[in-house]
C-alpha cells in the first residue's frame, strides 16, 4: 500500500517540482543516512555521501517508474550504489602514492630539452587561424577533444579533422 505522502512526492517528482525533494528529505533521509553509515563509518563522508545521494535522486527523478519499484527501494539503491562508489574511488586514491623523492619530472637538464619544439608558438601561428584555435585548446589549454568541441562550438568529428591536419602541416615544418 502506498502512502499518502509518498504518491505526493512521486506526483512532485515527476512534475519536477522541487517541493519534493525537501519532503523527500524529510521522510527518507534519515532511513538512507542509516543505509550509508553502514558502508562509511565517517560521519562527514557519511554526510557527503547523503548529499551526493539526493542530488542524483533529484536528478534522476524523471527516470523513476512506480511501476518498476517502490519508492524507497529506488532512494536505497541509489544511496547505497553512491556509497559504495565513494569507498571505491577512495581506495583507487589511496592505492595510488605520489613519490616525489623519485621523480625525474623536475629534473630535465637543458639537455634533454628539445630544442625543435621550443618555438612550438612560432611555427603554430604558420598554419591557418582554425588549426591553431584546435591545437592551442588541445595542447596549450589542456582540454579533451570533446571539451574543445563544447568550448570552441566546432562538431567534434570537425576538431579531430582540424587536428589531424594541423598536426600534419607541423609535421611537414618539423620533419621536412
């Protein structure tokens, strides 16, 4: 039998009304605390995980069917499907040390530089403004091709293409 509140919330949360997810929290989000703690011991990460909890829920409130499950099993897996990523990814961190004292990265002699590329710049505003426009997003701004698709409005298939041939016209600078 479904109650009252809860066909009040599924109502609100299909009509995207935010209303819901204060009810939400008040009538679930101490029965889903109790779901976290028992993954996450640490009350703060414990906290944080409930947040991130709600914030997926309000943002997969379109995709809940009544019909597939109640609600407090679809606020449960959630809960405890965000918990248990939460311990996952904090092991991947801690599984991972940064040894600094062995690194090579801040060590690079004059030497070792290649002085080929140190007028990157120069032989980059060569090429045609829209190949370098790619290859600065790409290299010199650090972002993903889809970022620079985004960022730059350019289809993606057009900045691999931009790419691809910028790199071929620095490739025939480079290496004539």
């Amino acid at each position: 039998m479904i109650s009252s509140i809860e066909k009040e919330i599924v109502t609100l949360l299909e009509r995207g009304d935010k209303k819901a997810i204060t009810l939400l929290y008040d009538n679930y989000s101490d029965a889903l605390y109790g779901v976290i703690k028992k993954i996450i011991t640490d009350d703060d990460t414990a906290q944080d995980v409930l947040q991130e909890s709600f914030i997926k829920i309000w943002r997969y409130a379109k995709k809940y069917d009544s019909s597939k499950a109640k609600l407090f099993t679809w606020l449960y897996r959630i809960a405890y499907n965000t918990a248990i990523d939460k311990v996952r990814s904090q092991k991947n961190k801690d599984g991972k040390e940064i040894q600094i004292e062995n690194s090579t990265v801040y060590k690079i002699s004059a030497d070792e530089l290649n002085q080929d590329v140190m007028d990157m710049q120069k032989h980059l505003s060569s090429l045609d403004e829209k190949y370098q426009i790619v290859i600065n997003a790409l290299f010199f701004e650090g972002m993903t091709q889809q970022e620079a698709s985004e960022e730059l409005d350019i289809p993606l298939g057009t900045i691999k293409s931009r790419l691809k041939i910028g790199l071929r016209e620095l490739k025939k600078i480079y290496n004539p």
